[in-house]
DNA sequence: GGTTAGCAGATTGGATCCAATATTCAAATG
DNA sequence: CATTTGAATATTGGATCCAATCTGCTAACC
C-alpha cells in the first residue's frame, strides 16, 4: 500500500492546520491580532474558513476574540502557566494510574520507539519533529488509559504552552535530560510500576515548567 | 442606574445561546442532525453565523462534525458520563481546597444566596432556573478558587452533562436531598472545612451520576 | 438475484458582495 | 491647550449565490 496521498477535504482544516503551524513556529506571535484577510489571501481561500478556524482556535484559548475587533494572538502569563502545569499534574496521574495495568507489549513498544524517534530528530536539530514525537510519547501512554475525554482535556493542556515548548528543547542540556527521563518512563512501565512512572512524570513536567517560565519572564 | 439593555452584538451569539437551549431543553436531542438551514431559518438569519455557532458547540463537544456530512447532536454513553463524573472529582476537589482558604464572607453569602434561589425556583417547579442557579451555586465556589482555566475546565465537563441535568431535579425526591447537601456545604464553607467540603461535593456528585445513568440506560 | 454504475435531490463548503461596527485623525469648540 | 465631535478608513459580521460532496434511488450488468 502506497503512501496515502491526504488532501484536505475542506479548507478551514487547511486553514487550520496552518494557523496552527504560525503559532507553534512564532510567527504569529503572542499578542499580535489576527487579520483574517491577511491570512485568507497568504492561503488563497477567502474569509469564510478563516473565520470557521479562529472559531476552532478560540474555543482551544490560542485565540481570543472580541466580537467586531477580532481576534487576537492568546498572551500566557506566569499564573496561566502555573495553572496549566497543576493541572496536568493532576490529569496526567490519574491517566498513568488507569493506563499502566492496561498496557500490552506492543504499546510499551511504540511508546520505546517515540523515544528513540525524539532522540534522532533530536540529533538532526530539529525541533519540530523533537516536539512532535514527544507528544506522541507521553500521548500514546495518556491515551491507553481508554478514557478519551481525559486525553481531549490534556491535549488542551499541552497545546495551551506548545507556543514555548520549542524553547524547552533548544537547550542541549535539557534535550539530554529529556532522552534520561523517557528512558527511564519505559523502564517503569515494562516494569508495570505506577508510583515509579508518576513520579518521573512529575519530575519531567517540573524540569519543563522551570525553563517555560524563564523563556516567558526574560522577554518582558 | 438603569438596568443595561443587551442586545447580542452579534448574530452568532445570539444564535449560540439559542441552540443551547435547544439543546438543554431537549428540541434537540442527542443523535439528531443538526439542519444549517432550518437553524436559520427559524431563527431568521442566514446560515453563515449558525455555522460559526456550530463551530463553536463542537469545540465544547455538545455536537460532532464530520466533513460534508454536517452536525449531530452528541450522544453521551454510560462510559462518557463515567469519565466525565471521575474527572470532576479530580478537579472539582482541587477547586475546593485552594478556594476554601480564600474565601470571604461575602462570597459565603452570595452562595447561600444562590442555594436559596435553587429552592425558590424548585418550589415554582421551574426546572430550567433550578439549574441555572444550581450551577451559579457550585461555580460560585469553584471560581473562588482564581484559577480560570479549572474553571473552564469545570465548566465544560458541567456542558457535557447540562442535557440530562433536568432529569435529575425532575424527582421531587432528588430535589429536597440537594437542598439537604446545599446547606450542608454552607456550613464547611463557613467553618472553613475543606475535608467536610470535598465529602460533601463527592456525595452530591454521586447521587446525581446515580440518576443521570438510570435516565440515560432507561430510554435504550 | 446481487452488485455496481450513474443520475437526481439534498446538504454542506466557499466566494463575493454589502452592512455594521470600530478606529484613527483632523478640525472645531470650550 | 485639552477635549470632543465628526468624517474617512479599516476591519469585521452577515447575506446571497455558486460549487463540491454526499445520499438515495433506479437501472444496467454479471
């Protein structure tokens, strides 16, 4: 089977996909407003599914909107921050604690080769993917919980600081202590142990919160 | 100063608060598609701010969209309403242990306000001011706690359920039992209870999933 | 007979045009 | 000189029209 070729079937997912892309690379930057025509003629569409997708992006708090002054770049402050982190501390663990004793040996092994997959992308520099496939490491494990409304509530949460998560993964020495923890996470799921996975979760989450917080206060 | 008149800035808000009523009252029951046009016909306008309307509810997931195929109403499945009553444990009681320490009188009383307005609304029978004040108890103090994205969070996880909620102020039984654990609440509010507070929210939460999950398995 | 091709009808997706609102800036007024 | 009023401009909100896609049905074909 060959490689499928996906064309959007609509535009605003286009659309969206590639606002999407502005945020994360920080060309739509925290604060700036969001011109619809701007953004419609840089895509080709019109305004419709520009508008259909700021919806989409409001509703996720990438956006905030105010009704005919449009909408805005979401600014995140250090208590936003702060909020965002708890609560997945509190999310994250309850996913690990129902997850754990669910896992069969083949999700242990995707979850192995998402690490090794950060590691390579890791080596050739480049942030994009490092931050993709991370996302599919922690998530792979969230989702095997089989509670889909937990795993929607902490893809809320992740994207809510995906804006600073580039910056994490910039540093060497952050991106070696990443591979550290991820290794350690699969020891503690083969291993089948709860306690030992939250607690390196946390551990992760904490490094990862210290350096989001010092990217944000330093441009101010 | 006299009182403000509102007129929605906008044609979309407006039709927003509509379709929620529909939704709550049940015009618009779970698994029905939701027609563009008979949305704006009925409501005389065009079909351009329904869809953004929709946009918008199916971020909260109170509809699903599939491409060219349009909106359903969301249908909620025991396992749905499961994890949706476990993740509001989770957050509803870090809500509760940072708000209680923060909490002034005036906010106590304006919470006592609201479960005497619950009650004057149960004696009337009007089931659709019951939960609104209902809820205007509950997120009274879930808000104390100052962090708005929980609230939001909690505010969701409420939306998700807000179709059945009815069902369960419906019995006159269930209705003098929240009046029971209303004023229970007051009281750990006032003696600045956390531990009693938490208790009392979790058997208040329990009694109502117990209901909701009769009504929705009774009509299968 | 069961399966598939193809043709209406219905419904959604998108583009264009017009209306309503907000913003900016200059001029008039105290 | 500060303030405010008003017009011009920019931007968003909404309506209408056309295009693309899906659905249900009929008929041809194996």
């Amino acid at each position: 089977m060959t490689e499928a070729f996906v064309r959007p079937p609509t535009a605003q997912e286009a659309v969206l996909t590639e606002i999407r892309r502005l945020l994360v690379t920080g060309e739509l930057a925290p604060g700036t407003p969001v011109r619809q025509e701007a953004v419609a003629e840089r895509l080709g569409v019109s305004r419709v599914p520009v508008r259909e997708a700021l919806k989409v992006l409001e509703g996720e708090g990438h956006v905030v909107y105010a009704a005919h002054r449009g909408y805005v770049v979401a600014e995140l402050s250090v208590d936003d921050l702060t909020e965002v982190y708890r609560l997945r501390e509190l999310l994250e663990a309850e996913a690990i604690r129902v997850a754990v004793p669910r896992l069969d040996a083949a999700t242990i092994e995707s979850i192995g080769a998402a690490s090794r997959a950060v590691e390579a992308a890791g080596r050739r520099g480049d942030l994009a993917e490092m931050t993709a496939y991370n996302r599919d490491f922690h998530f792979l494990l969230f989702d095997a919980a089989g509670m889909p409304r937990l795993s929607r509530t902490l893809r809320q949460l992740w994207d809510a600081t995906d804006v600073y998560r580039a910056v994490y993964f910039a540093g060497s020495g952050n991106r070696t202590r990443v591979q550290h923890d991820h290794a350690e996470m699969v020891d503690a799921l083969r291993a089948r142990d709860v306690r030992a996975a939250i607690a390196v979760q946390k551990r992760h989450r904490d490094a990862s919160v210290e350096a989001v917080t010092a990217a944000i206060t330093a441009d101010d």
